[in-house]
C-alpha cells in the first residue's frame, strides 16, 4: 500500500470515529495517527485531511448532500459518508488531481464500505469533480 494511501486510510478511521463517537480528545487523536502512521510526514498529511474535513464540513455536507440524488447524508452508512467526505475535501481543497482523490476513494470504500460502496462513492466524486471545474485542468 501506497504510503500516502495509508495515511488517508487512518484519516478515515479517525473521522468514522469522529462522525460515530465524537468524544476524542485532540492526544488521543495524535497518539492514534502516531500509533498508526510512525513517519512523521504521513502523521502530518492525515492530520491535514482529518482538519481539513472538520473545517469544511458543513460546506462538504452541502455539496454531498446536493449531489447525492435520493440519498441524504443521514441515511448514508457512516463509512460511505466519511470516505465521501475526504474525497470531496481532496477534490476541492487539496492539490491532489481529482481523479486521484476519486480513485483514492474508492479503494477506501472497497476496502472499508459494503458491496455496492465504491460504486456509489464513485458516482458521487465524479459529480464534485465536474462541479469543481478541477476535472478540467487534471485532463489537459
């Protein structure tokens, strides 16, 4: 595994986390990346993501919500909620191409979500994608 991919997969364990028992203290956030990651530079990239999505969420919920037809966040299981989450962080916020962040997801729903997951995590990125405008400058 991608190095950076495990940093994203353990920023996603800790916004699950966050999303399913929000009562986490900032130390036992930075032991667990710690814990998990060693390298101080992966440590640091999902640290970023993980503040990253917390201070952007209600403008992340916004778009997911808008752009996920006939499914509210509410309703989505939390795994596929956060994997969205992050993906919509790196496409909009992040230097990561878009098609980077999408793919980056998917295998974070394959791994992590229920059958049907990757597909619906997916079909959702690629509508953030398109609304961005990012996709255009990652096509050129």
């Amino acid at each position: 595994m991608a190095r950076r991919s495990r940093s994203r997969e353990v920023a996603l364990q800790v916004l699950f986390q966050d999303d399913v028992n929000p009562s986490a203290s900032v130390e036992q956030e930075k032991a667990f990346l710690e814990a998990r990651l060693k390298a101080p530079e992966l440590v640091e990239f999902a640290h970023s993501l993980v503040l990253g999505v917390r201070r952007n969420q209600g403008e992340l919920d916004a778009m997911l919500d808008a752009t996920a037809s006939n499914w509210s966040l509410k309703r989505m299981a939390a795994t596929d909620r956060n994997v969205l989450r992050l993906g919509a962080f790196e496409i909009l916020y992040t230097e990561t191409p878009g098609r980077v962040a999408i793919n980056e997801a998917v295998e974070l729903a394959k791994r992590f979500g229920a059958g049907q997951s990757a597909h619906f995590v997916n079909g959702i990125l690629d509508k953030v994608l398109q609304a961005s405008g990012k996709k255009l400058a990652d096509d050129r």
